[in-house]
C-alpha cells in the first residue's frame, strides 16, 4: 500500500491538497469472481478524484512509483504541472514508457526524488506532553498599561 500526496505550488503558498492510498473500489469485494488487481483503484487516482480543492491545476504529486499510463492520463488531464517519485523500477515496462511519452507531450514535469538520509527518527521522549496546546502563547499585559487604562 502506497502513499500519495498532492500539494498545491501555487506562489502564495504550498498546502496539502490530499493523501491517498491504493485500495480496491467500493462495492467490489461482493464480487469473488472479479480479482484484486482488476477492482483496484490506484492511489493517483484516489487523490484526484477525492481532493479537497475546487481543482488541482498546478499542483504536483508525490508518488511512490512512477505512474502507470492509466495514471498518467488523469494527472494530464487533471491539470497536474508535475509528478515526484521515489522509484522507476518498472521502466522498461509499455506502461511505464507510454506514461512518459504521454506526459513530455503535455509537458509535466516529472523527476526522481532521492532522500539525502537513509531514515527519519521522531524521539516521542522529547515531547512534553502536559504543556501541549494548540492555541498561541497569550500575550502578557505590561502592568503599566493596566494602570493607565
């Protein structure tokens, strides 16, 4: 199961748009005839059609993969500006190249991202978690200004 995540670029600001997982289309669990792979809804496809904005236009996708033809299509269409992935590992693949011809055609961007750490550590012991808020430090009264009033 990957994670995908579609951000806005806009030049005000960057914000998540949505993250979406690969999974099997509603309903089709009721059918033992129809396999796995056939009723499966790739994450791309997920985020697109489930975002939380009017549109993704310009926006860019992270994938885990590079995106398969079908996948390429939507984020084409979608309006998507430009896709980052972890791993082309089926490149040599049909799907793959015609996913890559289909977006130089429309011109999305697209290019490997490759962490500069191997890891990610968040030490939960470093967290104080009685002083947790999610509200701003109250600004303090200068006493001389409660006087004056």
């Amino acid at each position: 199961m990957l994670l995908f995540l579609l951000f806005s670029t806009s030049h005000f600001s960057s914000r998540s748009i949505l993250s979406a997982f690969s999974f099997s289309a509603s309903g089709a669990r009721e059918f033992p005839e129809i396999s796995k792979f056939q009723s499966l809804c790739h994450a791309e496809m997920n985020a697109i059609l489930n975002k939380n904005s009017a549109d993704v236009k310009d926006c860019s996708i992270y994938v885990g993969l590079f995106p398969c033809n079908e996948c390429a299509k939507l984020i084409i269409q979608s309006g998507i500006s430009e896709v980052i992935y972890m791993s082309d590992k089926h490149a040599m693949k049909d799907e793959t190249i015609a996913a890559k011809k289909m977006l130089d055609a429309a011109k999305v961007r697209y290019w490997q991202y490759i962490p500069k750490n191997q890891q990610i550590v968040i030490d939960f012991t470093e967290i104080d978690w009685n002083n947790m808020t999610q509200l701003p430090p109250t600004p303090m009264k200068n006493s001389k200004q409660v006087s004056d009033s």
